[in-house]
C-alpha cells in the first residue's frame, strides 16, 4: 500500500520545491524575502540532502552554489527596501507614492530582479518566465495580432516588448519613473508601445471598448494594498475599456490572501461588470508560481 507524503508548508519553500510543488528559482526568492543569506540556505539544503540526492535536490543546490554572490547581493537589496508588499496602505495616494519609491529604487540595483526576484537578477531567467505567460495567453486564445493591450503595471516593459510583435498595439502603466525609463529603452525599437505614468488610483483614462486584453502580472497585490476603492475603480475601469469577448487577465491577485479570497473577490468582479470568469487561481506556469484570474466580456 502506497501512502501520499503531505504537501509541505508554504513556510518551507525547500520542501516545496523538493515536492514539485513551486520552483528552484521560487524557492530561493521566497528565502531571500525571509532574509535567509546564501550560506543559511545551502546549508538548508544540506540538513535535507537524501543519498541519493533527488533530482529537485540536485536542481536546488546547483542553483544556490552557482550564484552565491549574488544572492548575498539581492539579499543586502531585500534587507535595505525592507517593503512588506502585503501591509494595507493608510491613504491611497501616499501608499501610491511609496510603491513608485520601493520601485524606482529597485530597478535601480537590478532590473530584474525589481519585477520579479525570482529571476535572481539574471535576463535569462527572466525571459524563460516571460515567454512562459506568452504561451499561455496564445494557448488560451487572449491574444491576437488586432489586439489593442494593456500591460497595467508595466515595470521595466519585459512584457510590452514581447507583446509588440504579437499586437496591434499595446499601452503600459506604471507608478514608477524610474521603471518607465527602463521600459522605453527596451520598447525603443517599438513606435506602436507607448509608456505612460498612472497615479495607481483608477483607470479613469481608458476609452470605452478601446481593449481587447487588460494584462496585470503581479501588479494587481499593489493595487489591493490600495484599499477597496481603488481596487473597484481599476476593475470598473478595465471592465468600460474592454470590447465584446476582450479579457481582464490578473496573474496574481493579492499577497497573502489566500486563494479562496482571491477567487471569491474575482467572482464579485465578474458578477458586477457582467464578465465571465474563466479561470480562478489556476497556477499555469512551471517557473513562476503565479495565479491566474481571466474574466471575459462576454459577446
């Protein structure tokens, strides 16, 4: 008789890993945010090494011993911004203004890692995670050369660069200065990407039925720190702007939430705006432990 070993905690990101459950790169970006240095966590891996090492073992490990000094690095970066990402904001304004600070601040030291720490600052890393989401948009049928997008939460454009090819034309926003400037100099060499500067507080801009894909790849935890109300205007906002059979795409919704909060909130949303909800808290992709959330307009 075969018995079914538990899934770990979602405290212990090398168990995780060590289950399948999230990836190498994941599993060190969750130890860096718990401010575990490189030696802490190869030293993790060793108290769990089994002889012989498993295959998710072995991955975890040659990923830490490669890249030791720049995991202390990151983790002095981590240490210094010293953000919880989670902690509600007092004033909605305020709160805006100093996750365009964290930001401007991040892309700073490493480009990378200041959209997603999980690249562990490397481009390469970064782009496999990219060109994963595009794979699932087009297996999912949310994107087309017609398209008219938005990439809300642009950061340094990784996402607006790889859509253009793929769209007619696409719009990022982003509270961060600083993250507009990384972005336009990698969406130079697209006239149809045009980067714009948002306060964070609603969507109010958009034209009605003006998109065909409202994207947010973990941008929208920053909008829910916000409060409520601003969460209601972006989905308002993206809801007016979307044209018949368009999509608002949210890959990660909330910090910290949970998943059953995040896919009842989602719920609300379709119920509200009359947009379909057709998948909630899916996690699609084998690099990046992100959850997917599609709301269609229906027609």
């Amino acid at each position: 008789m075969h018995t079914i070993a538990p899934t770990p905690s979602e405290n212990d990101p090398v168990g995780l890993c060590m289950a399948g459950v999230i990836s190498p790169e994941v599993a060190v970006s969750r130890l860096l945010l718990g401010h575990v240095t490189g030696e802490g966590i190869a030293a993790m891996l060793e108290q769990r090494r089994a002889e012989p090492p498993s295959l998710r073992w072995q991955a975890l490990s040659t990923l830490v011993e490669a890249r030791r000094p720049e995991l202390e690095r990151l983790l002095a970066e981590v240490v210094r911004a010293g953000s919880n990402h989670a902690l509600p904001a007092t004033d909605p304004l305020a709160g805006a203004a100093e996750i365009a600070g964290f930001f401007d601040r991040a892309v700073a030291n490493s480009p990378e890692a200041s959209v997603a720490l999980y690249s562990l600052g490397d481009p390469a890393i970064l782009a496999t995670a990219t060109a994963e989401i595009l794979d699932w948009l087009n297996e999912r049928a949310l994107l087309r050369e017609d398209a008219d997008v938005l990439d809300l939460g642009c950061g340094i454009g990784r996402l607006a660069a790889a859509l253009a090819p793929r769209a007619r034309s696409v719009l990022g926003l982003d509270v961060s200065e600083g993250m507009l400037a990384e972005a336009r100099a990698r969406c130079a060499p697209w006239p149809h990407v045009r980067l714009a500067h948002t306060t964070g507080q609603d969507l109010d801009g958009l034209a009605a039925h003006s998109l065909d894909l409202v994207l947010a790849v973990d941008s929208f935890p920053y909008v829910v720190r916000l409060g409520p109300t601003v969460v209601a205007r972006h989905v308002e906002g993206a809801a007016r702007a979307l044209r018949p059979g368009g999509a608002l795409v949210v890959l990660n919704l909330s910090y910290g939430r949970g998943v059953a909060a995040d896919v009842a909130e989602a719920r609300e949303w379709g119920t509200a705006h009359d947009l379909a909800l057709d998948v909630a808290g899916e996690r699609p992709f084998a690099l990046w432990d992100g959850l997917a959330y599609v709301l269609r307009r229906r027609g």
